[in-house]
C-alpha cells in the first residue's frame, strides 16, 4: 500500500521541535509584541476592586390589604424576590442615583504616559451648567482641559466628534458659549496651581448615565431559597462603588416606603368611603325598626314559641349569610363598576375560590402597571399591553361576580323560601313579628359590616404610621481585601507565555491550511513510495548544472539520486527510465536533463528522448535546434535514427532527441509499433535512455508509454506539489499503472551537508 497512516496517529516531537527552532524569529516578535501590548493594557488598566452589598428583603406579610384576612392573599403581600431584583436594578432608580451623586458628570486626568484615573470626589477641575441640561441632553459631551504652569486654559468641548467650542490661552474660570447651552469651568480645592494638568470630563444625560450605571451594577439572588439580594460593582475606585451601592440601596427603600404608604392610603379611602354609605343605611335601618315598633306596638319577643323559633333558626341563620355574601358581592361589583376604580385595586371578594384567584390575578397586574409606568413612558408598549390585560381581567372578573351574586341570589331566594314555609308552619305567630324580624336582620348585617371596616380602619392607619422599608441591609457596601485584577507582573509572565505559544498556534493552523509539502520528511507522511532523493533549488541560471567540474549542492544531489537509480534500475536489461510529473512547472524536464547528464559522467552512453510531444521544451532547455525530432522519426521511414540524434556539447556521452513539431495525433502516434521498435533500437545503442514524458495529471501519454520503460522517476516539487497529487502518485503506485514508481523532490531549501559542505543556499527554482 503506498498510503501511510494518518499523520494524526502520530507525533514527530524532532521534527516540531526542528521547524520551530529555524522558525525562532517567529517567537521572538511573538513574545516583544506580546509583552509590548501587556505593557500598554498595565498603563491604560487600572488596579480593579470588588464592591460589595448584602439587601435581604422582608417577605413578611405587611401590606395594608393584609388586614382583610382571607382577603389579604388577594389584594395584598409582597412581590416575589424576582420581581425585587427588576426593581432595585430599574432604570429610574438608577436614573434617580446618577442625578443624586451625579454621575453624569466623569472627570479623567491623566498622570502618566497612556495612564489616567477616574477623580470620583477630589477632581481638580469643575464644570457648571443648567441643572435642567442633564434631564435633556441626548448626546454626550467631552470637555478637554489643559492647564501649563502659569495657569494658562486650553479647553476644547466636543459633541461627539464635532468640536462645539474651542479656548486657547484663558484664565480660570473659563466660559464656553455652545450650542448646547453655557459651560463655565473653574478650579477646585484640589487644584493645584503651578503644576501643569491634563484632565477630561465627560457630560452626558441622567438616562444615559443610568444605562451606563446598569451595565456596571450586577444585582442577583444568592440563593433560590433565600431572599437576599447580592449587589457588586468592579471599579478601580472603591469610594465610587461604595457610595453608589448604598445609594441604590438607599433609593430603593425609599421607593419601597412610598409604594407602601399609597397602598395604605387607597385602602383607607376606600374604607372611609364604604364607611359612609354603612353609616346611611343602619341609620335608615334602625329608624325604620323604631317606627315599627311605635306604629305596631311590639315590646319584646317573648311571645315567639320555643320551639317554632329552634325549627326556623337555622335557616334564619343560612339565610343571613348568604345575604351578607350577596351584599359583599353587590359592593365588589359596584366598586367595579365605577369608572373612577378602573386603576384601583379589588379591596373585597367572596370565599368563592375562583372569584379569589382571579381578583389576585387582576390586582398583581394592577401593581405590576404601577411600578412600570414609574418607569415607562405613556405610550409604553409594554404599559399598553398591561392595559389590555387589565381591562380584559376586570371584564372576566365583572362576570364572575355576576354570576356568583345570581347564584347568590338563587341562595336567598331558596332560603327565603324555607323560611316562608317555616313561617307558614306557625300560624300563631304574629305577621308583626315576621317583619320585625326581617327588619332586624337587614339592621344587623348593616352593623356587622361596619365595624368590620371601622376595625380596619384602624389597623390601617397602625400601618401607614409604621411603615418600613423593605430592604433589610445585611452589609453595607465594602471593598473586598483583594484587587479582582491580576499584578503588572503576572499579566507580563502571562503575556510573554502567550508569545511563545501564538507561533505554533499560528504554524499548526498555517500547517492545516496548508496543502503542500516543503521537503522529502513532509513527503513520507503522505506516501510509501521509496524516494530517489531531493534536488534543491539552484540560482545560476542554467538548465544544465551538473558537469564534471561542479560540486554545488544540486550537482551532489544529482549523483545522490543517481546512485539510487542504479538500485532500481537492477536487471542487466534495465535500462529506459521515464520521466513524469503531475502538472508542467515542477521541473521534469530540468531533472531529465541534469540525471542524463549525471549518468554520462560515469562513462556511460545515455540519450535523454523528448517524448512530451505535446508541449516540447527539451530543445530549448538544452539551446538546441536539430533539423529533425522524434515526432517526424516516428511519422516518416524516410529519416535515419542519425539524423535526430543530437550530441550535447558539454557533456561528453550524452545525446538527445528531441520532440518535434507536434503531431495532429500524439496517442496514435505514442501507441504505434514504430515507438517500439525505436526503443529496441535504443537499447542496443546507448546504457541508459531517460525519457522526458509528458505530465500524467494532464494527459494519458506517459501510461502509454510504460509498455517501453524499466522504470519510473515521478518528480515532484516542494512547495508546489499538492497532497491532493500524492494520493494521485498514490493511486497510480497502488494499482501499478507505472513500473517501479519511484519519486525525486525538486525545489527544497539547501542544507548544510549539500556538496561535503561547499554548497549554498540557492533561491530561484528550477
């Protein structure tokens, strides 16, 4: 088989090892620009410190709508720890922190060569605006402040790239007229006069300083079984960090409290309201149980029968409550349907499940549209959505309680019903008694309802004046021990490793890429086919380089590979060699000639024989120009085998025969008995016969002319020669479509060795 194993399956530790010492230039530019760049990120880089802050936050049930009992699930409680997180890291509240610390406003100066810091407190240089400009401004300013030792301002005020103002030569404080409104800068007490100071500052709006502070501040849960927000902010000035985690933490309670007191507030108005209206009707109610009493004369209830009064009790008692029930629904539903609650939350509901459910559903998207349209513009699409949620949800929820007050309803019409006929079962009592009962039932409904709602009331009020945050600090803001960001030193060491290591890295891949060869060692890992030898490059200039005189590199290389030849060539009879290649350009022909002209030198008679027929370059390689070629030998019986015979001057013993023109019919003409009979003449006529064939990649006259030959020499050339033509050579060797296949190298580098060390290092190929 001529196919080696996978190179994967094996790795040549020298070889590496060999390539990547004569590529030692590669390291070294590697590991300077490595450790260069490493240099500039420890000036451009500051040290970077973790700040820290530990919020846990109260899930207790302390909402005012708690106070309802069964009701509080429903109308009030806690958000979920999730939905904390998207409030303590919402753009207003970062909006309200920027414009609290005001953070809109950076000052840099510069204290060295590429290295600046950011003067968080102590900044030597201030800038004055509108305070109306931060809440407007929709494009970032930078102002570029240059003072000399004298005191002399040069500042330069750009609105992105567009200079908006420019002062050469000022004294503090410098004023700066803009488009953008009016700047005044001045020193501050951090100023220090007769030092020169380069410092930038730059400006932009309270919302781009929020989005800015967002992407800095990470606030997550620590666990999911706990409800603790974990903030952090990495930042090269501590003092920085602290103060804007605590004012995050600081703004969000606040915005706790407030969210808090306006539940508190509206659930108290509510009750005051429904106060009211109780108040009417159990005034109404007791006057119109005193005057029946006056008009009908009734004392006391004695004269009930006991037994008549135990019957109908407990369907009095049923009756009572699903009345109140309805009562309760009646008022949900008026709370519902007037158009002034349509943002409000539910306050009440029944013990019905379904009519709970879909009150909490309805009053979290309530509070949910509260906190984003904080947040959101009107036309939010976010907030419209919400609206259609809710107003799809009040309309569920409005037939819900339709349904269950008619269901209700039927209830009392039931019960009332029973109590009719248990009224009817006694006859003796009178019909005065009945309706005083009745009026005494609506009376005390009435009066159970309200001081429900005034106990409320005050529980209500208990919360508003005891409101807390919800944000528990575990641990305020703190610097950790440690800087996050490595030494100046290890981020060298690291540097200078990933110099040495980007130059494999970049060999591997270039080596991936690459679909050639670059000598015999790289060869053998794509082919078993035995290897002649390797013939390096040559600059002198000439097509014929071998002579008896010479002992370059590629002289000695030849005779290397004619020594190898002879091995082939092993039987007494052997004696044609042809000569091919894949592609034209990979120097057949020069090999042909200078391995023709090696044989010569060993006394031998050789004929080297231009069978390239179709492309013929022998002639002019050689600088010839016969009268006759092979191709009008073969075609005509009226020229001599002399007569294309051609001595090369300076080599004694060697001939040559060149193509001809070329043939209307070169296979025909390859394939003709005439070509065989021309080679048996040869053979008795000279000790070697090197035929300059054509390429096998292009056509097929060289396998035509294997019937002729002893041998095969394939030339291939470094760097040239694809791994795509090897599995070809492969192919060909595999099925023995060319007798002893073997294969030479041409255009490798000169090493030392080439020549017994008098060679050298050519650069043209051949």
């Amino acid at each position: 088989m001529a196919k080696r194993k996978p190179s994967s399956e094996y790795i040549d530790i020298k070889g590496i090892l060999h390539e990547y010492k004569s590529k030692w230039y590669l390291f070294v530019i590697s590991v300077l620009v490595c450790a260069g760049l490493a240099f500039m990120y420890t000036r451009v880089k500051k040290t970077t410190y973790g700040v820290r802050a530990n919020v846990v936050v109260a899930q207790s049930d302390a909402s005012p709508m708690a106070v309802f009992g069964s009701l509080g699930s429903v109308l009030g409680g806690n958000g979920h720890i999730d939905d904390e997180i998207f409030v303590i890291s919402s753009h207003s509240l970062y909006r309200d922190v920027v414009k609290e610390l005001q953070l809109n406003k950076r000052h840099f100066v510069r204290d060295g060569f590429m290295s600046a810091y950011y003067a968080y407190r102590d900044f030597p240089v201030e800038l004055f605006t509108s305070p109306e400009l931060a809440d407007t401004l929709g494009v970032g300013l930078t102002f570029k402040v240059a003072v000399d030792d004298k005191g002399q301002v040069d500042v330069k005020a750009k609105a992105d790239k567009e200079t908006i103002a420019e002062v050469e030569d000022a004294k503090f404080p410098v004023t700066l007229e803009t488009s953008y409104g009016k700047f005044v800068l001045n020193k501050t007490e951090a100023f220090v006069p007769g030092e020169s100071l380069k410092t930038t500052i730059f400006v932009s709006g309270y919302d781009a300083a929020a989005e800015d502070l967002a992407k800095d501040v990470v606030s997550e849960i620590a666990s999911r079984k706990s409800n603790v927000i974990q903030m952090a902010i990495d930042t090269p000035t501590p003092e920085y960090g602290i103060d804007v985690l605590n004012c995050v933490i600081e703004k969000y309670n606040q915005r706790g409290v407030i969210e808090k007191n306006l539940q508190g507030e509206k659930t108290a108005e509510f009750i005051d309201g429904r106060l009211r209206l109780l108040s009417s009707d159990l005034d109404v109610a007791e006057s119109e149980i005193q005057q029946y009493k006056q008009k009908e004369g009734i004392i006391d209830l004695e004269a009930e029968a006991e037994y008549q009064s135990k019957k109908k009790g407990e369907v009095e008692s049923r009756l009572i409550e699903a009345q109140t029930q309805a009562e309760i629904i009646k008022m949900v539903r008026d709370f519902i349907a007037d158009p002034a609650n349509s943002a409000s939350l539910i306050p009440m509901t029944t013990d019905t499940e379904n009519i709970k459910s879909a009150i909490t559903t309805y009053n979290e998207l309530i509070l949910k549209r509260m906190d984003l349209a904080n947040n959101a513009r009107p036309n939010n699409s976010s907030l419209r959505q919400l609206d259609e949620q809710i107003a799809a949800m009040r309309e569920n929820i409005n037939i819900s309680l339709d349904k269950a007050y008619e269901t209700t309803r039927i209830a009392v019409d039931e019960l009332s019903n029973a109590k009719r006929n248990a009224d009817a079962r006694l006859g003796n009592i009178p019909s005065q008694e009945r309706v005083f009962r009745d009026m005494m039932r609506q009376q005390t409904i009435k009066q159970e309802l309200y001081l429900f709602l005034l106990q409320r009331r005050e529980e209500t009020s208990m919360l508003l004046a005891n409101a807390v945050p919800k944000g528990n600090i575990i641990d305020e803001a703190f610097t950790l021990n440690e800087p996050l960001s490595m030494s100046r030193k290890l981020i060298l060491l690291i540097a200078i490793i990933l110099g040495l290591l980007i130059p494999p890295v970049i060999l591997w891949i270039l080596g991936i890429l690459n679909d050639k060869f670059d000598g015999v060692s790289t060869l053998k890992k794509h082919t078993d086919i035995p290897v002649l030898g390797e013939i390096c490059r040559d600059n002198s200039g000439r097509n014929l380089v071998v002579s008896a005189t010479d002992t370059s590199s590629t002289t000695e290389l030849f005779r290397l590979m004619r020594s190898n030849l002879q091995f082939v060539l092993s039987g007494k009879s052997d004696k044609v060699v042809l000569m091919t290649s894949t592609s034209s350009g990979e120097g057949k022909s020069f090999v042909s000639i200078n391995l023709a002209a090696s044989l010569a030198l060993l006394g031998k008679k050789v004929v080297l024989v231009g069978m390239d027929i179709r492309k013929p370059r022998l002639a002019s390689y050689i600088g010839i120009n016969p009268a006759f070629g092979l191709t009008q030998y073969l075609s005509s019986d009226d020229i001599p085998l002399d007569r294309i015979i051609t001595p090369v001057p300076d080599v004694k013993g060697l001939d040559v025969i060149v193509a001809g023109p070329v043939p209307p019919n070169p296979s025909e003409l390859l394939q003709s008995e005439r070509v065989d009979e021309f080679f048996e003449t040869l053979r008795g006529m000279y000790d070697y016969i090197i035929v300059d064939s054509a390429p096998v990649g292009m056509v097929s006259d060289t396998f035509a002319l294997d019937r002729v030959a002893d041998a095969t020499v394939y030339v291939c050339r470094a760097n040239y020669t694809t791994t795509h033509d090897i599995d070809f050579v492969n192919d060909i060797y595999e099925e023995k479509r060319l007798k002893k296949l073997a294969l030479v190298v041409n255009g490798t580098t000169a090493r030392k060795g080439y020549g017994y060390g008098y060679g050298k290092s050519q650069s043209n190929n051949k």
